[in-house]
C-alpha cells in the first residue's frame, strides 16, 4: 500500500512540475527537449518505485 500512495504522490508533484515547466514560453527546440527529459524522468521514477532500477535518489515518503 506504501508503494501505490509512494507512486502516486511522485506522479502528482511530477505532474505539477510538468505543467508549471509547460506555462513557460519555450523555443520549439528547447521544448522539444525538455519534454523528451520529462519522458526519461517519468520512465525512472516508476521503475524505481516498483524496485526495478535502484531508487537512491528518491526519499520515501513517511505518512
């Protein structure tokens, strides 16, 4: 159960995050880039939530 509410309150502050970033007025280019970063970001915190890379750089949440 930890790890659904861990997942879930990652893809909530990652989703605020990715809306606040898409407010900025960026090149195309630059755009592009950033969503691509967002992509791989995204992919990584789920498998280091699930345990299937090594999260160290994600503290755990303590409710």
């Amino acid at each position: 159960m930890n790890l659904i509410i861990n997942l879930i309150v990652y893809l909530v502050v990652f989703g605020l995050i990715w809306w606040l970033i898409s407010l900025l007025p960026l090149p195309a280019p630059v755009a592009q880039i950033v969503r691509v970063l967002f992509i791989v970001l995204l992919i990584l915190i789920v498998l280091s939530v699930f345990g299937i890379l090594p999260g160290g750089y994600l503290p755990p949440i303590r409710l």
